[in-house]
C-alpha cells in the first residue's frame, strides 16, 4: 500500500501513549491501534483533525506516500 501511517513514530516524538491520545480524542484504542499498524482501509477527517490537534502537528507527520514501483 503506498500510504504508510507514522502515527507511532509521531507518538514517540511526542512521548505519548496510543491509550492516552486514543482517550484524548474519544477513539476506541483498538480502532486507534488499528490505525497505527496500517489495517484500515480509510480516515475521517474529523479523527484526523483530532489526531493533529492533540499532538500539535499536520497530517503530512502522520501520512506518508511511498510510490510503489509494481
């Protein structure tokens, strides 16, 4: 898939846990986690918006597109 989630690296760089953004933003963890690891298939934008808003950065931090060369 050519888009890669960095949520993880963002979360480091913040030195936040999945469990404490998932409940800042009123996302299940399991959803939030899903997210991180790359399974879903689509992002509203309002999570995303609340994903940014929490840890201060744009979704350029947090998406990332990677031309695959099949």
């Amino acid at each position: 898939m050519p888009i890669i989630i960095r949520l993880d690296r963002v979360l480091a760089d913040k030195k936040m846990k999945l469990n404490d953004l998932a409940d800042q933003i009123g996302i299940s963890n399991v959803n939030l986690s899903n997210l991180k690891t790359g399974k879903v298939k689509a992002i509203r934008f309002s999570t995303l918006e609340a994903i940014c808003e929490t840890l201060d950065c744009q979704p350029g931090d947090i998406l990332e597109y990677v031309h695959d060369e099949e």
